[in-house]
C-alpha cells in the first residue's frame, strides 16, 4: 500500500473558521510519469468530484494490488472556498465572493522569470534540462507568500500540480457535450483522453490568454521552447488538460462510474498504473482549433428559446435561439433571431434562460479558424 492522505490547511479568513485542501496521493514520491488529478475548482460544476470519488475506488484497489507505477495525486475538492458560497439556497461557485474574480481564470505565470533561473542549467540532455526547469518552477511557487484564502488555495495547487506529466483539470459547462481542451501539440499522444471519454469535441490552442489552471503548467514548457529551444532540447513535459464533464446537473453514478473507467484507463495506457487497458475506443471527435468554435452572444436582454439541441450539426446563418423580450409591447416583435456565424456542432447551451447583453449563449465548434476569435481571450469569462 502506497496510499496516504494528507490535508492542507487554508488558513483562515475570520476567526473561528479554517478550510482545507484533502489529497490523496498513491505512488512513491517522484515516481514517473506524475499524473495529477483535481475536481470542480469551479465548485459549482459537480460531476468531476462525483468521478473523483469513483477514480479514488478504482485507485484504492489498484494500490492495495501493487499496481500504483507512477505517483498519483487526486484532490477531489480543489476548491472549498467556492464550495461554501451558498447564498440563500444558490451555489455561486465560479467566482470568489471576496473579489478574487474566477477561480480558472489569473492564475500565476510560472514562465515568469523561468529562463532566467534555468538560463545557465540548460544543456544538451533532456531530461537534465526537464529536472532543472521543474526544480526552477517549484522554487518559484515555494517563494510565493500567500496571504489570503484564496492566493493559499492557488499556491497549495500549485505545489502540488507543478511538477507533474499529466494535469488533469475536471470542469463542466452549463449544459453541453463531453469535450476537452489541450494544447494542440499534446493532441496525437494524449487524444486517447478524449476517446476514453466519448468527448465530442478537443478544443486546442497553445495560450488561450486566460490563464487557467491546466496552461499554467504547460505553458511554461511551450514558451521555453519558444526562446531557447532552438539551442536546447525543451520537451512539452506537462500535459495539461480541461476536461468539461458535460453540463452542471449531469451528476449521475452511471456517468461518473464510466467516466472513472475511462480516466483510469487513460492512467494505464500513459503508464502511471499497471494493466493493459486495450486500445482506446475511436474517437468522436477531431481536434480543432479553439480559435474556430464560436461563442454564439445574445445581443440585449432576453430570455432565451434554443432551437438546436445539443450535438445538432449547424450552418452558418442557422437560428441557434431566439431572444424574448418579455416587456415588447406586441408579441410580433417580441423574438429576434441569434444566429450561427460558422458551420459546426452545437456544443453547449447555458442553463439560466435569462440572459444580459453579451452572455454567451452557446459554443459552436467549426473546423475553419475565425477572424472575430484571434487575438483575443477565447474562453468565456
Ligand atoms: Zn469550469
């Protein structure tokens, strides 16, 4: 048995009260590969901790038989801060009530001054240069001095995702298809994940501009590579991933009991646990670029009627809603038409009807890049 847990205090933000961070690690300290496993750091999207909980089962097993290989570290509430902000019976778990903002989002930049602490540690041997960056970010995140709940709720996670192979970030969209997103070099040897899972779309793109937790540690490598790699081997050493557990009420046993399934095997093909998992299933899905799938907005104030279902194939110009204004005075004015400005699939829709002007109303994944999409931030806030 491999297995311990530990628990991480938050500290405490008023008196008399303190959350913490419980982690359940499997594997020798340092073994490779490293995966990394936390759910629901939006605390308000559940289905990740309800397949945490059946991963941990499957892990608990595998470690009683020996079969833990690599280290394993699963956090199954990475966020308690969010999970407390209950305001009279509704959740409000993406964003910190305090102000910090969304927890996805403003996430530290550990390329931040990286090449100047690996500068002269650089060389021809790559898993030498691996070491000496991974030593360099975890130097860095142990400088950090956090002083609120929320900024020792960052560095904890930090700490304990940094150094990892495989960072495995557990999401859901409002209503919406399995789907996950990587950046687009990882897709050939990692696309297995999305297979496993029966996604239907891989969202890629290397720096998305938001600064969510799975780039945090990826982002660094490709960066790297960016300014030195031309004179030296940077391999991409952290796979990190989104994956979108479907929409915020899809927390069902079957689902999370098969969506374990397809992690732990994942975790078995990728050598962090014994076993053969047999090939992964096709894929649903190519991968394709962020940058072509639109966030379809509502214009004004409204509520919304959808008039595509989830995983309807559209054209550009097809209506994807109509917008309601409930105060129109004649009711034959009262719907304007939102429509799709790209072919593609209907990914996801949003589960409040009622929506503000600019409210994203629903993801349209196309396979053409598009103009309105580049340069910009291209997750939703
Ligand atoms: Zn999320």
């Amino acid at each position: 048995m491999s297995k311990s847990i530990e628990r991480i205090s938050l500290g405490s933000m008023s008196p008399g009260t303190e959350r913490f961070l419980l982690v359940h690690r499997y594997g020798a300290k340092g073994a490779r590969p490293k995966a990394y496993v936390q759910a629901s750091l939006h605390s308000d999207e559940i289905p990740g901790m309800l397949a945490a909980h059946h991963l941990i089962r499957q892990l608990d097993a595998a470690d009683a038989k020996g079969e833990i290989k690599g280290e394993i570290i699963v956090v199954p509430v990475a966020n308690p801060v969010g999970l407390g902000q209950i305001i009279n019976g509704a959740h409000s778990g993406r964003y910190e009530l305090r102000g910090g903002g969304n927890f996805n989002r403003q996430w530290p930049d550990l390329f931040d001054g990286l090449l100047d602490a690996v500068r002269s540690k650089l060389g021809p041997d790559v898993e030498a240069n691996v070491k000496a960056v991974r030593a360099a970010i975890g130097a860095k995140i142990n400088q950090m001095n956090p002083d609120t709940e929320l900024a020792r709720l960052k560095v904890e996670l930090a700490r304990l995702a940094h150094d990892a192979d495989m960072v495995l970030d557990l999401h859901c969209d409002d209503e919406a298809l399995m789907h996950v997103y990587m950046q687009p070099m990882h897709w050939k040897e990692f696309s297995d994940l999305a297979a496993e899972l029966g996604a239907r779309a891989g969202l890629l793109c290397v720096d998305s501009k938001a600064q969510s937790f799975d780039e945090t540690f990826s982002l660094p490598w490709s960066k790297l590579q960016d300014a030195v790699g031309d004179k030296f081997p940077i391999p991409n050493a952290c796979f990190g991933t989104t994956v979108e557990f479907r929409g915020q009420a899809d927390v069902f046993d079957e689902m999370a009991v098969a969506d374990a399934a397809g992690l732990y095997r994942f975790l078995q093909r990728h050598g962090a646990v014994a076993g053969n998992p047999g090939a992964a299933p096709a894929l649903l899905c190519d991968g394709t670029d962020l940058e072509a799938t639109d966030i379809v907005r509502a214009p004004k104030a409204g509520v919304i009627a959808y008039k595509v279902a989830l995983g309807a194939e559209v054209k550009q110009g097809d209506i994807v809603a109509e917008l309601v204004d409930p105060l129109a005075e004649d009711q034959s004015k009262a719907r304007t038409a939102i429509r799709a400005v790209n072919d593609g699939l209907v990914l996801s829709r949003c589960l409040r009807k009622l929506v503000s002007p600019g409210d994203g109303i629903s993801m349209i994944v196309g396979k053409t890049k598009l103009a309105h999409r580049k340069g910009g931030t291209l997750l939703s806030d």
